[in-house]
C-alpha cells in the first residue's frame, strides 16, 4: 500500500505548526483584526466589518481564518458572534515567534 502525504508533511510538527499561523498572519486585513480586537481588550459582538475597509463577506472570511488558526475564539449569542482574542494561543504565537527567532540565530548573523 502507498501513503499518500503531502510535502508540508516532510517538515517537523514544529515548523508546520509556525507555517499554518504565519499564513493566517499573512494577510493585512487579518492582523488589523488581530490589532482591533487587543486594542478593544474586550469581545466584540458589534460588526467588526465597521473597523475594517473591507466588505463584510470579506471580513467574515478573514475572522473564519483566524478562528481557524485558533488566534481568535467567537461566541453565538443569538444572530451575533462575539469574537475576541483566544489569549493562550496568543501567548503560544509570541513564544512560537521568539523561538523562531533564536533557532535561526539571526543576531549572530545581522547586526539588528
């Protein structure tokens, strides 16, 4: 029998892990979401699509894959979703960066 994998799977769960959030950091639109929601400190039931200069289908799509990425947690509380930062996996991307950042040493090799 052949398995059947793709080539991300050739990778460390380490750097799979830090390539799925990178690409849900990836878009402008998302990490204003990301800075919106810290900014407010508080969950978010009102439209987010009033903060943001997208359409609100647009919008929707980009809160779905932050959601998804885990960065933010929703909330149905009758026709609303309440969206606010998820706080431990925040705290998990700062640490994921850092470590990032050390394992690739980039002190010893730029003057930053």
């Amino acid at each position: 029998m052949v398995m059947a994998y793709t080539k991300s799977e050739l990778f460390s769960p380490e750097l799979q892990s830090c390539s799925a959030l990178f690409k849900a950091l990836g878009h402008p639109a998302r990490l204003a979401i990301l800075k919106y929601l810290a900014e407010t400190k508080t969950c978010i039931t009102g439209d987010i699509a009033d903060e943001i200069p997208l359409g609100r289908t647009t919008v929707n799509q980009h809160l779905k894959e932050l959601k998804d990425a885990g960065l933010i947690q929703g909330t149905t509380e009758g026709a609303k979703v309440c969206y606010c930062l998820n706080p431990v996996n925040i705290c998990g991307l700062k640490k994921l960066i850092e470590k990032f950042i050390n394992d690739i040493n980039i002190s010893e090799t730029f003057k930053c």
